[in-house]
C-alpha cells in the first residue's frame, strides 16, 4: 500500500493497462478528498504539536468478497481509487503474483532509483567540517 500511495494515478493504470481485466467493483466510498492534521515533535521526542494540515484523498471499493481501502496524500481522485481497486485485488491469491509482479514491483523500483537520485544529489552538496577544520 505503501508503494501505491505514493505512485501516481497514470503510472498505476500505464501498468494496470496490459494486465488482465479486473471484474467490475464497487464504490464503497467513492473518492473523496479532505484535510487532516499533521503532527510533529520537537526534536522526534519533545511533546506533540499541531504542524498544519494536507489533503489527502480516501476511497474504498468492494472486488467480489474483498473490500480495498486506500488514502493518498494529495487530491488525485483516480489515484485513490486504483489504489483501493489493488488492495482489493490483491487479498486474491489467483491475482497476488501477477500483480506484485506487474504493477507493485516496477512501481517500487522507479521510486526506489528516484530516492537513490535524490540522495546522490544531496550527496554532492555534503561538507565535512572536519575536513574544513583541518585545513586551517
């Protein structure tokens, strides 16, 4: 779910596209966005504080006997629900492997090299101070 919610709506249904059908569902829920409050610590251990609020996007659909949820930060309604529509699909064991294959896999490798990118870059603007120190 993690992976999920952090992909985009197009790239879910880019991989969704070549797979299977899925069976029609049900909005349960249909998507839905709304705010919530976000808490942090001072310090990761100080006492609790309110640092503001996001949108995030809710659905739940029902695939058969299996009912999906999903909440993705952001507004992007078709996310959400592709989100919802994969949990569902993926408490199938007949579905579990080709989907984790064809869709969750590539997804978390994408986000993956964008994570390692990410750290190269901040890698490449690093100082050490130590090394500074010594130079005097």
């Amino acid at each position: 779910m993690a992976v999920l919610a952090r992909a985009d709506g197009e790239a879910i249904a880019a991989l969704l596209a070549p797979l299977p059908a899925l069976p029609p569902h049900e909005k349960l829920r249909p998507p839905e966005t709304g705010l919530v409050m976000v808490r942090g610590r001072a310090g990761g251990d100080g006492a609790p504080f309110n640092l503001g609020e996001m949108t995030v996007t809710r659905c739940a659909v029902r695939l058969g006997e299996a009912v999906g949820h999903a909440y993705v930060a952001g507004r992007d309604k078709r996310q959400a629900e592709l989100a919802a529509l994969l949990d569902a699909a993926l408490q199938d064991p007949a579905r579990r492997g080709a989907l984790m294959d064809g869709i969750i896999a590539p997804l978390a490798e994408r986000q993956r090299a964008l994570r390692d990118a990410d750290a190269r870059r901040a890698a490449a603007t690093r100082v050490d101070f130590l090394a500074m120190q010594t130079t005097r």
